[in-house]
C-alpha cells in the first residue's frame, strides 16, 4: 500500500483477515461450525502447520491515497480503531505535530500495535523473536519508526534466521495434544521426502 502511496490509517485486528483456512466458509456465529445452520456439523478446515496462513488488510472506509509527488503528505490526523499512536494524543502539546502529521509512520504504528496485542509474548511464547521489530514499530517518535519496506525486510530476516522447525512450532505450547505434534513432524517430513 506505502508504495502506491496509499495509508491505511486504521490497521488493527478488525482489519485484519485471513486466507481460506475454511475453504467452505463457517457460522460467523460459531465459527468452529458449518455455514447452514441445519445441523452441528464441524467446519472443515485445513491446518495453519499444511498451509502457510495468509494476513490480509481490508476495510479500506478511511484509507487515502496521496500524491507521489508531494512527499512526504501531510494532513491532520484522522482517528480509526486504534486511540494510541503518539502523534495524535499529543496534537496540542508538541508544536510539530499540530496541525498535520504524515501517515505512513501512523501505519507503521498500528500495525506493530495490533502484532503487540493480538500476538503477546505472553500469551504466544515462541513470538518472542518479534518483540523488538514490534518495540521499534510503536516507538513515541514517528521519525524513529521504520518505514514499512524496513519492516517487511526485518520480518522476512527474522523469520528466515529460524529454522522451519522453529517456525511451526504452536503459539500455546501447553495446549498442544500429541495429534497435533504428529501433524506438524508429517507437514515438516513430507515435503522434505518429495522435494
């Protein structure tokens, strides 16, 4: 999107979906079940350790797109889901920030806030290794925050110094039954033996 010059401005979970892990949809009501209602029937889903999961944007109600050649834009903030990015709390007490801020840092914010909560170290432990891309995502001064091509170069360095191992492993170990370790060492062996 930052290369098209177009700014999400609300970048949060609601905002969020993700690939077909359903591929024939679920009750938005219960998720776990079939989309007809008639009768209590598990959806059918494919397991995030056989496919690799796909995050997508959507709701674009308040994004904007910008001229390329007015770098970088300016505008006052506008306020999505998220109430916490710096630049728009402090509008009448830090000059710079008064009338305008750019967008893409707001961006930026939003997203490492929404990796922050959604995705805790404390809740996932082996998302650790995110934590400080995350920390340098929502630092409290916009111009310190990486542009979101450092970002996506970071996490692909990050994920890439893990091995695939290190990367299935589940965000709850506690919870994990001896099926679902069966399920990972078959998608990790599996492809490894036809390659």
């Amino acid at each position: 999107m930052s290369a098209h010059t177009q700014s999400h401005l609300q970048v949060e979970a609601p905002s969020r979906s993700l690939d077909s892990l359903f591929p024939e949809g679920f009750s938005p009501v219960s998720p776990w079940l079939a989309p007809d209602h008639s009768s209590l029937r598990k959806a059918k889903h494919i397991a995030r350790t056989q496919c690799w999961p796909r995050y997508y944007i959507v709701d674009f109600g308040i994004s904007r797109q910008y001229d390329p050649s007015n770098e970088p834009p300016m505008e006052p903030p506008i306020s999505g889901g998220d109430k916490h990015p710096p630049e728009h709390s402090i509008i009448t007490v830090n000059t710079p920030w008064v009338d305008s801020c750019n967008p893409f840092p707001t961006d930026v914010y939003y997203l490492g806030s929404m990796l922050k909560r959604t995705f805790s170290v404390d809740t996932f432990p082996p998302l650790k290794f995110l934590s400080s891309l995350s920390d340098d995502m929502i630092r409290w001064d916009p111009n310190l925050r990486p542009t979101i091509g450092e970002v996506v170069q970071r996490f692909a360095e990050l994920c890439n110094s893990w091995t695939t191992w290190q990367l299935r492993q589940p965000g709850c170990p506690k919870r994990v039954t001896l099926g679902q370790k069966l399920r990972r060492l078959k998608y990790i062996i599996c492809p490894a033996m036809n390659s």
